[in-house]
C-alpha cells in the first residue's frame, strides 16, 4: 500500500529570505562622513562653504542619485548621425539621468565657482564640490572639468573670453545646441591619430577667412582622433594655421552653433567604445569648413591650451581621490555589515588589515589633492605656484596610478558582490584608469617633471621646501627625504635619454615624499606613522593588508 503521509518541504519563502547582506548605503551625508575631507576643507580657508557642501553632501548620498548615476552608465550615449529624414544632425542623445546629474554639479558651482568668487579657499570649495559629485558619479565629470579649466586659456583673448567667458560661469545647464543659451559646457579635443600626445603633428589646417591673428575668424579641415563631451556648447582645438596673419600650431575657439543660429560643420564619425566613463560619450570627428576662432596668437598654441591641460591635471588627481573615497566607503560598510566564521567582517584581522590599508591610500590622496587644490586659488605667492607647477605633476602621475588597483583591492572585499554591475565597484573599478590616460599617460607625466625641473628649477626648490616642513619627526621619513634629494641632483647630472630611463622612479620618490610629509603635518600620527612604515620603511609590503606590525588599525578605520 501506498502511504499517504504528506512529505515535509519547506516553505517557498524561506530560501528568499536575504540576511547576513548590507543594507543599502543611502540617504547619508557623503561630505559628514569624510572626516578627511572635512578638515582638509577647513584648513585650506574654505570653511565658508560647508553649508553648500553640506548640501552636495546630502543630495549625493541619496538613493536617487545614486540610481541616476547607475542609469547614466548602464543606458550609454547614443550617436544619431541624421534625423529621419537623412539631414545630418550630428547629436549624442543621453538618458535624462545624465542631465540630471550634471544640471545639479552645475548649479552647485562643480564647474567654474572658484573663477565666479575667487577668494582664499575657492578652489578649495570648488574641488570639494567636484570630488563629492564625481565619487558618485564620474563620467559627468569631464564635461565638468573642461569648462572649469578651459577660464584660463579662454582670458588669454579678452574679446572671445567677453562672449564665452560669462556663459560657461552660468549655474545653469541646459543640454540643447542653441545659439541663444546663456549658459555653456566646453570640451577640448587635442589628439589626432597619428599623433597622440605629441600633438605637434596635427594636421589639422585652420585657414583664416580675411586676414587672420588673434580673435580671427578660421576655416579649419581635419580629423580628431579624440573629442570627449561631444554635445559641449564649445571646444578648444588645436590646428596649424595658415595665412597673412601669422602660422604654426594655434589654438581656436570651435562653437556647435554659429551666431546666425545654424549648425557649425561637427561631423561626430562615431562614439569611442570605452573600457569606462561610459556615461559621458567620447567621440571621433571630422572637421571641414568648420568656422572657430583663434584664441592666444598664431603658434601659439600649445602655450594656450597648456592653461587648460593644467587645470584637468588637477582635475584627474581629483577624480582618481574621489575613486579612492568611495572604494573605501563601499569597502568598509560592506565589511561593517556582513559576517563570516563568527565575526563581522571588519572584525576579522585580515579584512581589518586591508580595510585600513585602503583608508591610507585614501588619505593620503585625499590631503595632497586639497592642497593642491589651496595652491592654485588666486592669492597663491610665487612659490606657491612653482610649488603647484611641479607638485601637480607628480601627484597626477602617482593617485591616478594608484587608483585603478586600490579600486580592485577594494572590489574585492565586497567579494562576489563587488565583480557585479549592481554594486558601484565594478564600474569604478572600470572608470580609475580614465585618469592615468586624460592629458597625458604616465611617461608623458614623468618627461613633463622632468621638463619643469630644467626649464623651472624654482619648482624644484619649491617643492623641496615643502617636503621638508615635516622633517624632524620621523626618521624614516627623514631619510626619503635625503633620498629624494640625492635622485633630484643625480637626475640633473644625466643625460636625456639616462635621464627619461630614471624619470618614473623619481616621481615615485617625490610623490611618496608629498604625500607623506603632508600626512605628518595634517593627519593624526597614527595615519602618518602608519603611512610611513608601510610605503617607505623597510618592512612595507607589495600588496594591500601588508601593515606593519604595530599600526593603530582601529584609530585609521575610525576615520573612514
């Protein structure tokens, strides 16, 4: 007989129930919780704006914004070469998250704030802004960035900077290509294919329309390789021009839309398939008949846009310490919230190890990056700014170097939940290396340093008389020091191609040296001894989580 004794199963539900995950981490005040930030704020002179970062501080935390962020990289750009009647048309179309995003940096002042309201602490401000929208959000960023640092080049032509200068100050954003907005977003293009970085071999031709020189109205033919932000209202290029007016490589003014309201020759060829910064579109275009304007002088170029490249070089330090920020914060509150073998996972030695090793990196990056930022603002003195000349150049190349591993080592304590596209670490883990690359990738880096110390060697004092404010306090730290010294005058003493073999292990030294005298300046001294031991001392490891014994784990966490 069979038996009719039910078969115990269990409920449908129970397999579903979701325990031991992280909550969400949303609705907190990003700005609050950086500690780091915080201080950095008020010790540079922008404690005059902690309101308005308050602010940015909420609004980037909220689950909102974060979803906005995830859609902008997951519903990309998209190019419509012609309409549907075949008119060529030449527009990017990008999901209204995007907009979303960016309306808001702008109206917070992420892009030009510190050029509207210059006093001490601006760019102090401007930065903390910028890094609060981009830990969240880095694509938009670009935009962002090219219309700050495009103010500086743009002033070196007072009659264009009186059309140009007062729309790309607007805090309002709007995303149409009209000729009448009040407002604009720039973008830049340099690059071509055959060149690269040596943007000397452009050939791109600019042929001037009556009789040429600055302010002057161009024809210009060519191809760029790559143009990033191509919906931007305006860009600096690059091109060699032609005519009575003068030649040579020269910067132009290139509007989407002409003063009579028609379409300048754009031709967008196709969007760059991008390992990342998949929200915002990079672009290849031809450019044929297309009306701009020369900003600077004829051949002149390089020397004008250089003002611009270096405003993004600070920008990508920004945007590599903004990665680093929220790689710890995610690291951290999943350790914080999940448990394995009978401990929180923060708790755990191992996990403990990485997690403060992480929140060091950060740190670190974090006080270079403001004070930098401090000495960019208007009232910088003349060593101030040989300081930033050189100090800007190392920390480009280390922070962005460091970012893209610092992401992977934090993607990993998230573990399987880290590799996945639900969580933000796999996209930043894609997005770091951007940094490294935009303007200059490492050995373009490297030979600029090397370029500033024979061209300026007052950058090199400089910065040596700001490394050694922290000597005296800890004698590891004291013997970098004479180390990088010691390299500084045997590098000089070489010649160029020795010199370019020796270039990358030098900036290493500098930018260790940075980083860790402004730790013991500004940082408690368990950040600064820790940091110390673990990147310059003779028990530092290759890997994260390799901390000497006796670092103050629970005192480093406590801060992030």
């Amino acid at each position: 007989m069979t038996s009719t004794t039910p078969t115990t199963h269990p409920q449908p539900h129970v397999t579903h129930t979701v325990f031991n995950q992280s909550a969400p981490r949303t609705d907190v005040n990003e700005y609050e919780l950086n500690t780091v930030l915080v201080e950095a704020v008020n010790r540079h002179n922008a404690g005059w704006a902690t309101d308005e970062l308050r602010e940015v501080g909420a609004l980037v935390g909220t689950e909102q914004f974060q979803h906005d962020a995830k859609l902008a990289n997951t519903i990309t750009p998209e190019l419509h070469t012609f309409d549907r009647w075949g008119n060529r048309i030449d527009e990017v179309e990008y999901h209204p998250s995007y907009h979303r995003i960016i309306a808001a940096a702008v109206e917070h002042g992420a892009h030009t704030r510190c050029w509207a309201d210059p006093q001490p602490g601006s760019h102090v401000a401007r930065a903390a802004i910028f890094m609060l929208f981009g830990q969240i959000e880095p694509g938009h960023a670009c935009p962002v960035s090219m219309t700050h640092a495009v103010i500086p080049s743009l002033e070196m032509q007072p009659d264009v900077a009186a059309q140009w200068v007062p729309k790309a100050l607007s805090r309002s954003y709007s995303p149409d290509l009209s000729a009448d907005k009040s407002s604009a977003i720039f973008g830049m293009s340099m690059t071509e294919k055959q060149g690269g970085s040596d943007v000397r071999a452009n050939t791109t031709v600019a042929r001037p329309v009556g009789a040429g020189g600055p302010g002057a109205e161009y024809l210009l033919t060519g191809h760029k390789w790559f143009c990033s932000a191509p919906m931007s209202d305006a860009f600096l290029v690059l091109a060699q021009a032609e005519g009575p007016g003068g030649e040579g490589l020269s910067c132009f003014l290139l509007p989407r839309v002409l003063p009579d309201g028609t379409r300048n020759v754009f031709r967008i060829q196709r969007l760059k398939n991008k390992l990342g910064n998949k929200s915002n579109a990079s672009s290849e275009i031809e450019l044929d008949g297309t009306v701009a304007l020369m900003v600077g002088g004829p051949g002149r170029g390089v020397r004008t846009i250089i003002e611009m490249v270096s405003q993004t070089r600070l920008d990508c330090v920004l945007g590599s310490t903004a990665g680093m920020r929220q790689s710890v914060a995610e690291a951290v509150w999943h350790a914080r919230h999940r448990a394995a073998f009978g401990a929180t996972l923060a708790d755990q030695p191992a996990m403990t190890a990485v997690l403060a090793d992480l929140a060091l990196e950060s740190e670190a990056a974090t006080v270079t990056a403001m004070r930098l930022a401090r000495a960019h603002d208007e009232d910088a003195s003349d060593q101030e700014r040989a300081f930033r000349r050189l100090a800007t150049a190392v920390a480009k190349y280390w922070i962005c170097k460091r970012g893209p591993h610092h992401s992977y080592e934090s993607l990993e304590c998230l573990g399987g939940n880290g590799y996945t596209e639900d969580f933000p670490l796999a996209m930043r883990y894609r997005e770091q290396p951007v940094m490294a690359v935009w303007e200059g990738s490492g050995n373009v880096i490297a030979l600029d340093v090397l370029r500033a110390m024979t061209r300026e060697p007052e950058s090199v004092a400089a910065f040596d008389a700001e490394v050694n404010l922290a000597r005296g306090v800890d004698p590891v730290l004291d013997a970098h020091l004479d180390r990088v010294r010691t390299q500084l005058r045997e590098l000089a003493g070489l010649d160029p191609a020795a010199a370019q073999r020796r270039a990358r292990r030098v900036v290493e030294s500098m930018a260790l040296a940075l980083e860790a005298s402004l730790l013991v300046r500004f940082s408690p001294s368990a950040i600064s001894g820790a940091f110390i031991a673990a990147r310059l001392g003779d028990d530092r490891g290759a890997e994260y989580g390799t901390l000497p014994v006796g670092a103050d784990l629970t005192a480093i966490l406590q801060r992030h």
